[in-house]
C-alpha cells in the first residue's frame, strides 16, 4: 500500500472519457513521479462509483456527445469532485472534459447542458468541427514551453473573469476565440489530445509540482524534446 504522503492520482470516468488515449495522462503522471521516486496512488473511478475527495491530482478525458452528458450528471450529483477542488487539490480537464468543467456546454443537437459550474466557462457547439495540430504559447504566468497536441471537437468555448486563457492559439481553433484552454488555481483545461502530458511533460511537472507542494527533480526529456520539435517543426512548414 502507498505511504500517506503518496500523491493520489483519480482518473475521473474511464468509461465514458476516455476515447482519445486519455489514459496517456495517467501513465505519464505515473512514470514522472516513479522516475523521481515519489510515491503515488492511481484511483480509476467508474461513473457508477462514488469519486473520491482526498486526491491530489484529478484527471478527466474527452469524449463522445452523449458519453459526455452522462458524465456531467453523475458528477454534478456526486460532489466529490467539487468538494476535492474546494479543498484545492489539481485538475487536467480535457476537451469534453474540459467543457463539462464549465456552467454550460453544447449537448450532441447543440442544446444547453448544464455542466459543474467548476471553471468560469461555457461551451456551445460550433458549425465547423475543430480537428488537427494545436500549437500554443502559454500564459507566461505559467512558465511552460509552446504546447503541441491534437484536437478534435465541435465546442467553442467562452471564458468569463473567473479563469485566465492557458495559451494564445499559433495553429489550430482551441476556444475558438484564438486562446486554447483556460487555468485557474490548480485546475487546468484544454482541448489539447495527443494525450496532452505525453507531448507537453512540463505541463504533468506542473500538475506534479502543486501536488507535491514543492520543486521537482529534473528528468532527461531529451527524446519528448525531440517530438515536440518535430511537430512544430512540422507545423510551421505547413
Ligand atoms: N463532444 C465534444 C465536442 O465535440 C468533446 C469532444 C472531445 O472530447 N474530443 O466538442
């Protein structure tokens, strides 16, 4: 069993958020800690199953239309999700993930679903689908390299005062409104796939970093380094 000070990493819903390799997340989030020695736990919550409070790291996945109402309905009725972010424990949310954080997202007609109300966000459904490479220049109050990843969705996302833009857009539709993601005390979303941790480490290091409470030690991430280069690479010949 994990000592008390292991960091409890809850994978929020695998069955029904998870169709874009959002597994990646946690194995990433796993191996980072293991490589440094840090203790850890790994919760896989069903959606029939109660989430847990006492987490530090929460992860939530993207998803197809209907999967993605189901969840925002158990969740909003289960709270423990809610209770873990008042205590401030962290959060990544992804794409339909990252919507049903929000007051409202676009149900699979583009009718309003009411979703968390846990970022100061809604999403409503746009008319053109958002699919390909993202590049973005995070908020420099977050200190990360340019995020590379893969979006897939028809969201369109509006943020309101609450919550700060994670990136400014280089390549690809993210919000739709030329920002990709939002961030707010420990919780960040994004419409980044690929998945999001495996292409942009620094970006688990941070959610690691709240989780632990302290700096972490340095890894070799020279072959990461080397796909990130490519894609923008790639990217920019385009
Ligand atoms: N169903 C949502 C949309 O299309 C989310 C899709 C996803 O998670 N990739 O916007």
């Amino acid at each position: 069993m994990p000592s008390d000070s292991a960091v409890r990493i809850v994978w929020i819903y695998p069955d029904l958020l998870s169709t874009y390799g959002d597994q990646g997340n946690l194995l990433v989030l796993e191996q980072r800690a293991a490589r440094r020695g840090i203790p850890f736990e790994s919760i896989r919550v069903r959606s029939a199953d109660p989430v847990p409070e006492t987490g530090d790291i929460y992860l939530i996945g993207g998803g197809e239309d209907r999967p993605q109402i189901l969840a925002a309905e158990r969740l909003r009725k289960d709270g423990g999700l809610h209770r873990a972010l008042a205590r401030g424990a962290a959060m990544l949310a992804v794409c339909a993930g990252y919507q049903i954080m929000g007051s409202t997202f676009g149900g699979e007609e583009g009718q309003p679903v009411q979703g968390l109300g846990l970022l100061d966000i809604s999403s409503g459904r746009g008319s053109v689908r958002g699919v390909g490479e993202l590049v973005a220049e995070v908020d420099s109050a977050l200190n990360l390299p340019t995020l590379t990843g893969f979006e897939n969705h028809m969201g369109v996302t509006r943020l309101g005062p609450g919550v700060k833009p994670l990136a400014k857009v280089v390549t690809g539709v993210g919000n739709g409104d030329g920002f990709e993601g939002c961030h707010a005390g420990h919780v960040v979303g994004t419409y980044l796939h690929g998945p999001a941790l495996a292409r942009n480490p620094a970006l688990a290091d941070l959610l690691l970093r709240w989780a632990v409470g302290s700096e972490l030690a340095p890894l070799d991430d020279s072959r990461y380094e080397a796909l990130r280069q490519e894609r923008l690479t790639a990217v920019a010949s385009r």
